[in-house]
C-alpha cells in the first residue's frame, strides 16, 4: 500500500513540474465522458488542422468529416512525408508506436508529445473507473519478444511480466505459481485469449481462486469469445473489464465491469462504423467497418482511419458510434459461405458451444468451398467429426468441403495472440 501510494504521488508530483499535462487531459477526459459532451468541436480543429499543416489535405476543399477519404495502412504508408503535418518533422522530439503486422501490414506512426499525454490520461481515465488504480500491482501477460521489459521499468510501474506465447500446460502452472506467490497483485492484465486459457484450466482442475487479492482482470488485444467472460470471473473471483485499444492511437472503448458493451471514447475519437463494401454508415445493429478519427494526435493527424476491425452499435450519435454491441475481429479474417456470403465470427463460437469436448478451435477458409478447422479437445475426451462436419455444412453451404483436424494445441501470431478464424482466400 505504501509503494503504491508513492507511486501515484511520484507520477503526478512529476506531471506537476511539468506543467499538469496529463492531469488536464484526464480532468478533461472525464468532463466530456461523463457528461456526454459532443466531440465535434474536436472534430473541427482536427480537421482545419490538417488542411492548413498536412500536406496531403492542403490542395482539398473538404469542409466536413464525411468528405475526407477514408484511409488503410497502406494508404497512410504510400503517401510518405505528405501525410505528416509541417510542425513536427523531427522524429527525435516523436513518440514512436509501432504495430507488429502479424495479421496485416507492419506499420509505424509519430505521436506528439500532447498526444502521448492524451494517452496516459485515457490509461488512467478508463482503468480508474473499472477499479484500476494508478500505482496497483500487476501482472502482465504479453509477447515480450519486442518489447523492454527492464527491471527498473517493472520496478517504476509496479508489474510482473509474464511471456505469452507458447502457453502449454508448463506455463500455465508456471503462471498459476506466479499468481499465488505474488501477494500484492491487485490486476491481472493480458491477452484474452491467454487468460481464457488459463481460466478454463483452473476450472477444469478445480483449483480454487489462485490470488483473493486480484480484485480485477483486464483483457485485450485478440478475440474474447463468448462464454468465457463469466469463465474468467468464476475462475479469479472477481469483475472483468475488456479494453478495445490499438497502438495507434490508444483506449478507442471500454467494456466496464458489469457491461455487456463497449463504452466508445468519444471524448478522444470519432468513431464511425461504415458498410463493409462501401463507405455508407451503417444501420443500426449492422456489422460494418471501424473508422476512427484521432482528435489530438496532430503530428500525424488520423482521419477516417480504417483500423481494419468489424463491429456493430445501436447507438449513434449523428453519424458517430457512442457505444459497440459486437466486436467481430479483423475484417481480413471474414469467414463467407460457399456462396460468398459473410457469416458472423460469434455465430462460429455459438456452433462449437454444441460440443462439449471443444476446448479451444480454430476455423480457416482455404479457398471458396474449402475449409479446415482444427480443434483442441479436452484431456481424454473424443467427438464425432462428422457430426461437426454435418452442423458446420449449415452455416457453410452444403457444398462446403470440411477438414476437421484434432491437435494439441493452436499457434498465435508472432505477437502472441490467437485467431478464432482465418480467411486464406482472399
């Protein structure tokens, strides 16, 4: 408690010398999310932002959001320097953040330093409200391979690192070690994935709640399925929040303990969600593309930037989202049926709920009619694959040709994540 109380006055001791520049932007986080405050003067500064100062805008007469383009990675990466505002050049005075492209384009973006505290604010802001504090002792599961995980940086931020990939049965008790050892842990924060996993294993062995002073669990980054919230809750005894982030820009929503959807920033984004072949809105309730406007990020200003994801909302503001319903994954891994019709990533995990040996799956489509799915089942269990074959012919086609595979154990991406679903033909 001591170490903890310490920490938060030695961090916003330091943010005072310097200007209070996160804690503006967490008082300011918190004024528009709590009172529902409209983003669009944000929007409007952006936007003349970067028509004065960006000079792939400067020549265009845009005068409102929906008549800018919408961007992809590979977009932002052709235009070069073009896209990058005059004001900030110099890549030494930038904040570098970098995406690892394991399921798409490698890609590297600046941030300014008033974006990188609009960040650390917005850390603060949503963790706080789910039962985070600043200063709290926590473990955190990741790929570390790319990533500095030195003793002084545990030591300043309070956390024990844990390395995700290749979670087999050894490093789950090893983690499940870690967990009961470290008294102070307060969060447990990782991959959805990874804890899932975990979770299943301490059920499955009747192990009990491995740390009662783990008073939160904070996942993100791969796909959470369904069913597996209330697993982790059970398992660890204690609320889970799930974070909708990236590392372009920061915490884009927030499913808040207790929540069955996600909470949409809108104090630090616009997020519209558009149809899935064109860049109409899309309806309520429908799946559709995640679009995303930074509202402070001005050395490199991102409008209309499709991150590549697929959700739906019921609830619009105008033409922007304040709330997701559904968060379905990349829109690369979208899974059609022999004749080419999109079927729901959630609409899979509903079918594998049926067989109860199913521990964890994996569905690829290989080309038009062909698919693989490979399973991993529970220790001594054993199903039909051909009653599998014959649910799945369902939802697929009846046409469809169905391999069904049983392994010991799926991979991740080279980041350490996990893909419910992979589309290979494109």
């Amino acid at each position: 408690m001591i170490g903890e109380f310490f920490r938060r006055l030695g961090f916003w001791g330091l943010d005072l010398l310097q200007g209070k520049c996160v804690k503006k932007h967490y008082v300011d986080i918190k004024q528009k999310m709590e009172n529902n405050i409209s983003p669009k003067e944000n929007i409007d500064n952006i936007i003349n932002y970067a028509k004065k100062n960006v000079p792939f805008y400067a020549d265009k007469n845009y005068c409102t959001i929906n008549e800018f383009p919408v961007m992809t990675k590979e977009k932002y990466i052709g235009c070069g320097m073009d896209i990058r505002s005059k004001e900030f050049h110099d890549d030494s005075k930038l904040h570098w953040v970098r995406t690892s492209g394991s399921t798409g384009t490698p890609f590297s973006a600046p941030q300014d330093k008033n974006k990188r505290n609009r960040t650390k604010a917005e850390l603060l802001y949503f963790h706080k409200i789910s039962g985070w504090n600043l200063g709290d002792r926590y473990l955190f599961i990741r790929a570390w391979v790319a990533y500095n995980a030195s003793l002084s940086k545990r030591i300043m931020n309070n956390f024990v690192p844990f390395e995700a990939t290749n979670f087999n049965e050894d490093n789950k008790i090893k983690l499940l070690s870690i967990i009961k050892r470290e008294k102070r842990l307060k969060v447990l924060f990782g991959y959805s994935s990874v804890i899932s996993d975990l979770a299943e294993y301490i059920l499955a062995n009747d192990i009990g709640i491995p740390n009662p002073g783990i008073k939160l669990v904070v996942v993100d980054s791969d796909t959470l399925l369904p069913g597996a919230k209330k697993k982790i809750e059970n398992a660890f005894g204690c609320p889970l929040m799930n974070r909708y982030d990236n590392e372009e820009h920061g915490v884009l929503a927030c499913m808040k303990p207790g929540d069955d959807y996600w909470t949409v920033n809108t104090a630090s984004y616009f997020i519209e969600l558009l149809k899935i072949n064109s860049d109409e809105q899309c309806e309520p309730g429908e799946i559709g593309r995640v679009v995303v406007t930074d509202l402070t990020n001005h050395a490199m200003p991102f409008i209309r930037y499709d991150v590549g994801d697929l959700a739906c909302s019921k609830n619009y503001n105008g033409i922007y989202a304040t709330q997701l319903d559904k968060l379905e994954g990349k829109i690369n891994d979208i899974i059609r049926d022999t004749s080419g019709n999109r079927v729901g990533n959630v609409s899979f995990a509903a079918y594998f709920e049926l067989f109860m040996p199913v521990k964890k799956y994996q569905l690829i489509q290989e080309s038009k009619k062909k698919y693989r799915i490979k399973l991993v089942l529970k220790e001594g269990e054993d199903l039909d694959k051909n009653a599998i074959i014959s649910k799945f012919k369902d939802c697929l086609g009846y046409d469809a040709d169905i391999l069904v595979e049983v392994i010991d154990m799926i991979e991740t991406t080279k980041a350490g994540k996990y893909r419910p679903v992979i589309n290979l033909y494109k």
